[in-house]
C-alpha cells in the first residue's frame, strides 16, 4: 500500500480512464463526500472539460488546491477544508493501477485509514465494503499499430495520429469499431495473428505505401481486404508475413517517455516565466486558441486545461505545465509567440533562453575561452565578484575562465547571469 502518488508518463497521461474506473471514482467521490456530493458528483468530473476525462485529466483536476476549489464550487458542491484535501488527495491517486472492488464498484483507495489517502492493492480488500479489489487487467503494455509506440495496456485508441481522428489500436477496440471480414478473420484466426498485429503489418511492411501515412485506409482492409488484396491466396500470404513480420525499430519518439523530464534541464522559474509571459502578452481566450493551432495535439491539450471561467494564473499555468510535459517548449513555440507578439520579441527570447538547455561546467569553460578578451573582461568586470577573486589582464584567459567557472559553482544565480553575457556575446557560444 502507499500514499505516493506515482509520478505519470506522459502516455499515461494521455490514456483515456476507463468506464470501469470512471464509475469507481464516482463512487469514491461520494464515499468521501457524502451527502455534500449528492448528485453532483457527474458535475464534478465534468469539470475536466471532457465526458471522457484521461488520466492527465484528473491529475489536472486535483493537481492544485485552487484548480480543485474551483472545480468544487463550480459543481455546486460545499466541503469542509478537510474533506477537500482528502478528495483531493483521493484523486491524485487514480491511474492505471488503481484496483476496483468487484463487489461495490468503488476504487481501492483507501480514506479512513490515515491522514492522507491510501492506495490498496489488487487482491486486498475493498475500503468500503471488504469486497475483492480487482487490477484493471494483467496485460502488458504493447506496440500501438500506428506508430509503433509502446503504450500501457490501458492506452486504446490513438488520437495523434491523424487529428480529430480517434484510431482503435488495441485488440477490442479495433474489433467493436471494425466489423473484420468473415474470410480475413478465419485466416487471422487460423494464423493466430491478432487484428492490431495484421494492421501493423499493413501499415509498417511492403505494402505500407497504399495508406500514405493514413492508418485509416488500413482499417479498411479490414472490412474489405479483397478490394486491397487481388484474392484469397494474396490474402493467405499477407496474414503469414504479418505472423513473421517483425516490428521495425521504433521511432525516437518513444524515447521520449523515458527521458528525463525536460522541466529538469531548464533554468530554474522557466516554467513559472512562460506562465507569466503567456499572461502578459495575450487574453485568456487568446491563449485557449493558440494551444489549440500550435500542435497537432492542440484539442486534446485545451481538453486537460482548466474550464472557464478560471483565473488566468490557473490558466497559464495548466498551458506551461502541458506544453512542457510534452516536450512543446521549444525555439518552434518561441518563434510562433514572436510571429503573434512581434513588439515583445525581447521578452519572449529572455523566457526562450531559460528554455534552452542548460550548458555544463566544461561547456561554460570552453565559450568563456572562446571569447574575444574585451568581451571576457567585461563579463568578468559585470560580475560583481569582489576584487581580486580573478587573476589580472595579464593572466591567460583559460586560467581566468577556469577562476570564473569556480567562482559560479558557488551560486545559481551567478551562474545564470553568467550564461546569459555569454549567450549576449555571441549566440552560437553556448
Ligand atoms: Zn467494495
């Protein structure tokens, strides 16, 4: 059992909770809630802005005290401050593992047995009735067909891919949206290749160039594979090379995932100055449009921010905290807000800066010895080191960068201002 919150990936994120969970969470709102709650607790969950809230979503939801007040009140719902934190909390521990009682339909998190919220375990007992806590399923994750990302057994449908366009990529979900072939289907059957492993053939082997790009013209074949394949025996052979066939190394994309959280490279308040400078520069209506032209993803992200009415601060925040989950804070974004702002361009490089990865020790100590000397002088006379901390003018550079690299080991703060008269010096230094 534990009360810590497991830190989400992104393609968590971005599963959809399923109706089984969905409903348990209901049930957990008004177990916590109680009369308070009555008939609000749908009103609650919308919120989210979405009647299929993904597990960002609510993450979104509860993430932050006023997000969730606000939610609350929204929903006509009036809890002492206790409960709201309990519910709050509650909340924060919904995702893919979150067991449900076989019995009562609740969520295996667990609010009486402690200060904070506790999450039980599948096979332990239900927090409110003792019924049996179920898993939500022992499968594994596996290759999304379309783009050959592995994503958790949760993840069914792939809403990237093609905009507005919802893709079924696992097994069920392709089968309930997608009547299979009567033919193709014995033939998968007899081959023992799962529908997702047939359209991953179709969509990434020999014949990938019929769908352009496009995994809807793959599901078609499904439907109808003799209008793609001339007839049965193209047919047969297309099944047994989707049986061999194996899967091409995957994109760089899905390195993403295990990557370190991009937050962690950038310069410390980055992400508080891009909220800030969001909200400088544009409405909040202003901001909800250009979340939603900037990236493919742009719905699905304006679905996990707050609803309005909100306060622009909660607002900015959710945006920065999106864009930076998924890896959108880049010189693309910045060159998008400079072609909108361009008055504000000096501001917005200032925040495009702090975004770019920060340099180490070694990089620092090479564009300091990069400098021309009147330039590195004058870093070292801005600096506000106290006198004598550096060797004079007479002293070669490379000791002095070596002197100064020491000198902003001892302070962050120096150390980004140093960074900056660099990057002021001459942009192609660090
Ligand atoms: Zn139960």
């Amino acid at each position: 059992m534990t009360n810590e919150p497991k830190a989400m990936d992104r393609a968590t994120k971005m599963t959809e909770v399923p109706a089984r969970q969905l409903a348990g969470i209901i049930l957990m709102i008004g177990r916590i809630g109680k009369s308070a709650v009555t008939g609000k607790c749908e009103a609650l969950l919308a919120e989210t802005g979405t009647d299929t809230p993904t597990y960002g979503n609510i993450q979104m939801l509860a993430r932050r005290v006023d997000t969730f007040n606000l939610a609350l009140s929204n929903a006509g719902i009036k809890l002492p401050a206790t409960k709201t934190e309990e519910m709050r909390l509650a909340l924060l521990l919904v995702g893919p593992e979150t067991p449900v009682c076989k019995n009562c339909g609740d969520l295996g998190i667990d609010i009486e047995g402690g200060d904070e919220p506790i999450l039980a375990e599948a096979g332990q007992a239900c927090p409110a009735c003792m019924g049996y806590l179920e898993g939500s399923g022992s499968r594994s994750p596996y290759p999304a067909w379309t783009t050959l990302e592995t994503v958790p057994p949760t993840t069914t449908v792939d809403v990237k891919t093609v905009r507005g366009a919802r893709i079924p990529i696992d097994e069920e979900a392709i089968r309930s949206e997608f009547r299979v072939d009567a033919g193709l289907d014995a033939l998968l059957k007899s081959e023992g290749v799962l529908a997702r492993e047939f359209l991953l053939w179709l969509f990434h082997g020999p014949e990938k160039r019929r769908f352009a790009g496009d995994p809807r013209g793959a599901l078609d074949v499904l439907e109808n594979p003799l209008a793609a394949a001339r007839n049965e025996n193209v047919l047969r052979n297309w099944v047994k090379d989707a049986k061999a066939f194996r899967i091409p190394q995957a994109e760089p994309a899905s390195a993403s995932t295990q990557a370190e959280p991009p937050t962690r490279r950038f310069a410390p308040g980055a992400r508080e100055k891009l909220a800030l400078l969001l909200s400088n520069l544009f409405s909040s209506s202003e901001v909800r449009r250009l979340v939603l032209n900037y990236t493919t993803d742009g719905e699905e992200i304006c679905r996990a921010l707050p609803e309005p009415p909100c306060s622009m601060r909660s607002l900015v925040d959710a945006v920065a905290d999106e864009w930076i989950a998924r890896g959108l804070v880049n010189d693309d974004l910045f060159a998008e807000l400079i072609v909108a702002r361009g008055g504000r361009r000096k501001d917005i490089e200032e925040v495009a800066m702090m975004f770019k990865p920060q340099p180490t020790d070694a990089e620092i100590y090479n564009a300091l010895c990069r400098l021309m000397s009147s330039q590195f002088t004058t870093i070292l006379y801005f600096s506000g080191a106290a006198p004598g901390t550096f060797s004079g003018d007479s002293a070669p550079q490379s000791t002095r960068a070596t002197e100064l690299v020491q000198w902003i080991k001892q302070d962050p703060g120096r150390r980004e201002r140093i960074i900056a008269d660099i990057r002021k010096a001459g942009s192609a230094l660090l």
